[in-house]
C-alpha cells in the first residue's frame, strides 16, 4: 500500500494549526456493475407510489457498467393517483473475459418515493 502524505494548514484569530493526514488507494475493485438511481414525486395528496428493479447477469463479467435514471413528478393535487417504475437491467459475460478474473457483479439500486401535501389552493 503507498501512502500519499498531505498536510492542511489552517490560519485562524488564535494562530496557525497543522492537520496531517493520508490518502490511501481505493483496495476494492469489481468486474461489472449494475445501478439504478429513480425518484417519484408527488404534490398534494399522497400517492401510491411501487417500484420494481430487476438486475440480472449471467458468467463473469469484465469491463461493463449498466446504469439508469428514473424521475416522476405527479403535480395534480387529486386523489387517485398512483406512480410506478418498472426497471429490468441485464448483462452477459463470459464471452472473452481476457482477465481472467471471475469477480462478481455489484448490483445497487435506490428509489427514493416522496410524498409532499400541499395546500388546498396550491397551484404548482
């Protein structure tokens, strides 16, 4: 492990402070990775708000990054309403893996649901 030495000074009213520290390499690493990130936003009356994230791979995997993005604003201040994201992400390898390196896949997904109420008469 090499270690990269920085120092930070810092003036202030009461005089000078000296803060060491080090910046050590990321030590993890993956062959593949999978990642959704979605937001459902809803002003006014809460919604029913589902997701469903499927991420799926077959074999080693070497090089591939697989990644999507989802926003939903409902801005009717109604009832009734309901908001879905369906996502489906899928990756082969094993197909001229030249690492050599069978290392698994990361799969990471957030769906962050919001509802927010809102006045009466809001008019967004």
């Amino acid at each position: 492990m090499k270690l990269i030495p920085l120092s930070l000074i810092s003036i202030g009213l009461t005089g000078t402070a000296l803060l060491p520290f080090a910046l050590t390499p990321p030590q993890a690493s993956a062959q593949c990775i999978q990642s959704h990130a979605g937001i459902q936003l809803k002003l006014g009356e809460p919604a029913a708000q589902t997701n469903n994230v499927r991420q799926t791979g077959d074999g080693p995997c070497s090089g591939n990054v697989q990644s999507s993005t989802s926003v939903q604003v409902d801005r009717n201040p109604g009832r009734g309403r309901s908001q879905h994201q369906e996502v489906d992400q899928r990756l082969e390898g094993g197909r001229g893996n030249g690492t050599g390196v069978n290392g698994p896949t990361v799969r990471n997904s957030v769906v962050v649901d919001v509802n927010v109420r809102t006045p009466k008469k809001f008019k967004p």
